[in-house]
C-alpha cells in the first residue's frame, strides 16, 4: 500500500507525459553541520554551508549515471561530476562521486524536494589520518522533462 501512495504521488509530481524522461533538480543554499574527528585527534562539531552556492543534479530516469554540476558562492568556474545510481525508489533518488580520498553521497527526496548532501574524507584540506563528514541539506526545484 505505501509503495502504491508513493507511486501516486510521483506520478502528481511528474505527469504520465514526464515519467521516464530527464529529472533536474536545482538546490541552494546548503547548509548543515561537519563532525568527526581531525587527524590531531580535535574533535569536530560546527555549522557548515555553501551559502549562495548551488547543486544542479541531471538524470535520465532509468540511467546508472547522473550529471552534477557544483557552483560555488564565490564564483569560478563550475565544477561537473558524473554520479553514479545506488537507489532508486518513488521518494528518493541517490548518486555517488567516488574520488581518491572521499566520497560524496548526494540524496534527493521527490516530496518535500530537498538534496541531502554527505561528504566523507580523512581530512581537512591539508591533513589526512583522521575522519570528517559534511552533513548538508538544500531545497530543490525540481523538474521533469
């Protein structure tokens, strides 16, 4: 039965003529919390975000890969990954980034339309040996094409 709400309730958000076409998501302002522990064994615990910053997601529904493009508050040029499928279901849809030393899991949920963010490294910029984890959530325009 929830399966059967939840399909409902896709099919209200996407349309019968949008199923199975390209999902873009465009997601805001992130903002939440990093913990874990650095290298010199200081525990860590603050508010993080990317205020004016902005992730546009890109799927082909069905595909294994997705295309996200980070921008930065400051400008710059953006920054694109391919992201690979690990879950798909009527409310949520996640992507990974593999790189060498971290991994990003990116989480967007249909209904309320919001992007849960993790990045996991052993480090800060120049330290390594320890165990940090961003924690960001973003609101979402999302559409279906």
């Amino acid at each position: 039965m929830q399966r059967i709400l939840g399909l409902v309730l896709a099919l209200l958000i996407f349309p019968p003529q949008a199923v199975a076409q390209t999902i873009t998501a465009v997601c805001k302002n992130p903002t939440g919390q990093v913990v874990g522990i650095e290298s010199s064994g200081v525990v860590v615990n603050k508010p993080d975000g990317i205020t004016g910053g902005q992730f546009v997601i890109t799927w082909a529904m069905g595909a294994k890969t997705a295309q996200v493009v980070a921008q930065g508050a400051g400008g710059g040029p953006p920054i694109t990954e391919t992201a690979y499928l690990v879950h798909y279901s009527d409310e949520q849809i996640s992507f990974v980034v593999d790189y060498p030393k971290a991994v990003w899991l990116y989480s967007l949920f249909l209904r309320p339309g919001h992007l849960l963010i993790t990045r996991h490294v052993n480090g800060f910029v120049l330290s390594s040996g320890g165990a940090i984890c961003n924690a960001l959530h973003a609101p979402c325009d999302i559409s279906a094409k």
